[in-house]
C-alpha cells in the first residue's frame, strides 16, 4: 500500500482529482468510502461535487452516498486507540485528566523561584490564589498537547532532560519554566506522552499487528497544514492502507521545486546553489496559521529572496509581545546599504 499526494491551488481543481478516484470503485460494492475532511461545510459540499462530478463521469446517478466524513482527528485519534499503549496515552494527556495534572503540580510548586511568572499571574496581592488560576492550568494543558502534536521532537527531548525550544534551540529564561513544569506534571500522570512512543509506537498499525475499523481505501481532503503526530500516524496507515492526502497549496510550482530538494535539506535554497523558478519578490497574503515545515521554507527562500508574509492576527500589541517583533515587520533578505 502506498501514501499518495495529490495538490492543487483551488479547491474545483483538488476535488476533480478526487472524483477521478472515486470514478474507481472498489470491487467490493458494499465498501464504503472513507474521506476526512475538516470541517462540516466541506463535507457538504463535497457530497455535492462527489455526486455531480461521477453523474458527469457516467458513473452512477448523481448520488453520493455510503460515504464515511471523519475528521483528520478523529481518523487519526481511532487509528490510535486501537494500539493499547498509545491509547492509554491519549486518555492521560488530554481533557479535564490533565488538567487536574497541571492544576496539581501548579499548586504544588506556584511558591518556588522558578514558578514566578505563573505565580504572579494565578495569585491575588495577598498570596491567594486568584480567578486566573483555572484559565492558566487550563491554557497550559492545552499547550502541553499541542507541544505533543507540533513539537514531538521538543517534548522527546524534554522528557530526557534536555531544556530545547521548538526548532532545538536553547530555551528562552522567560520560558525555562515550560519544560521543568512538564516533567512535574508527567510524573504525575506516570505515562509517557505519545511524542514519547511514537514512532516506534505504530509498529503495530504499520504491520497489521492491530485491527482497525477501516475501508482498504482512504482520502484526506482539503489538506493546507497538519501536525507532524497526524502525518506520522497517516503514514503508518499507508503500510496496510492505500492513503490519499488532497492537499490545497497556492503554487504548485513551489511545490514541486521544494519538493525535489527537501531530500537534500533547504540548504541549497539558503545558499543559492540551486536555481528556481520564482521572482526576486515573493508574497503570502492572509496567514492566520502556517505549517512548521512550509514557515522552514518560507525563511530559507527569505535568503535570496525579499519574502513579505502578510499575517491576519487580532491583537497587534500580542503579537509584538510574543514575537518580539512590530506588526509591520518583513521577513526579507538584508538590503545591500549601498
């Protein structure tokens, strides 16, 4: 069984290919159809363009149906728990059970130099904990998830002892709390976090050591950025499953000339030593959140190239505070002075 990518700039383009596929039936009949999609509208809509696109086919009557709509999540979460190891994690690392973790070792250690910054933020002026406390332990927990899904590597290196940032660097004084309250609250739960089991963890999805409740053939549609834990599970699928990801992406030309070179790492493209095809000037307008791996590309272009990424954000004074940067500011080459 193989993965496949299938990319297209406009969802008209990127839903063809899929009807193209579903033109194709399984020789089961009864054999439903499994299709991820991220939302509830897209799932409509896609019914319809499914239903339209294989009447115009000539295939069937304009009627789409015994057609399964999952979100990538839960596609993902259902792959998961059919592993025992891994679904006892995923039971102990999200939702109200840890929260109570975070809520337990807050309140253990909020007296302690090292706990400051979130002591002034969950405490009155006379020492008692104030209303702030739950919203805190409730945000931290849910960053500690989200560290797990989009930061795999820096929660691995956490539970080692290794105090890293997200692209490995040496922590930030005003973050060093994060991963020394991680391991308190890790302690605490006694299980590993997936970012801890993977990927050795889905050898048995991988082998078809484990059964899992799903067609032979799988599509995630309407793909523009996914967590690198989802990615690591859809590929392990793709071991005993034939996976389809559809993938929204504004330049297949970039694309494809990333996608040549990405073997070899984005060192050539920082440097210069390959030729692409694209202008001096680059613009990505509308951002409200980006992949990792494609803001990795974006800056390594922002070598050679002047590369302006227009961001939509509520608060520009949150994003100056986080950032460390003003609102106006361009990711761009250093102009030569002269």
């Amino acid at each position: 069984m193989t993965v496949s990518v299938h990319v297209a700039p406009h969802p008209d383009s990127l839903v063809a290919l899929l009807v193209d596929q579903l033109a194709d039936p399984p020789e089961d009949p009864f054999a439903p159809e499994l299709i991820a999609v991220p939302t509830r509208g897209i799932e409509r809509w896609l019914t319809q363009q499914i239903a339209s696109g294989l009447a115009a086919r000539g295939v069937g009557d304009g009627i789409a149906a015994n057609i399964d709509f999952p979100s990538p999540w839960r596609l993902v979460r259902e792959a998961l728990l059919a592993v025992p190891e891994l679904a006892a994690s995923v039971d102990a690392w999200q939702g109200p059970e840890l929260v109570a973790h975070v809520l337990g070792a807050i309140d253990a250690h909020a007296t302690e130099p090292w706990m400051r910054l979130i002591e002034r933020y969950v405490t009155t002026v006379d020492g008692t904990f104030g209303p702030n406390r739950i919203t805190a332990v409730t945000k931290i927990a849910g960053l500690f998830s989200t560290y797990a899904r989009r930061r795999p590597q820096m929660i691995q290196a956490w539970a080692g002892g290794n105090d890293i940032g997200p692209e490995g660097e040496p922590i930030a004084d005003g973050d060093a709390w994060q991963p020394r309250l991680w391991r308190l609250v890790r302690d605490q739960v006694g299980i590993p976090a997936l970012a801890e089991l993977l990927p050795a963890g889905l050898d048995p999805i991988r082998t078809g050591a484990v059964t899992l409740d799903l067609p032979d053939r799988l599509s995630v549609y309407g793909l523009t950025a996914t967590d690198p834990l989802d990615l690591q599970v859809i590929s392990a699928l793709g071991e005993q499953h034939e996976v389809d990801l559809y993938v929204l992406h504004p330049s297949p030309a970039l694309w494809e000339a990333v996608a040549e070179l990405l073997p070899a790492g984005l060192e050539p493209i920082r440097t210069g030593a390959v030729e692409l095809d694209l202008p001096d000037r680059i613009a990505v307008y509308g951002l409200t959140a980006t992949d990792p791996l494609d803001l990795q590309v974006l800056t390594a272009l922002g070598e050679q190239r002047d590369v302006d990424l227009y961001v939509l954000h509520p608060s520009p004074a949150l994003w100056e505070a986080v950032n460390g940067q003003p609102t106006r500011a361009t990711s761009s080459r250093d102009d030569d002075p002269s």
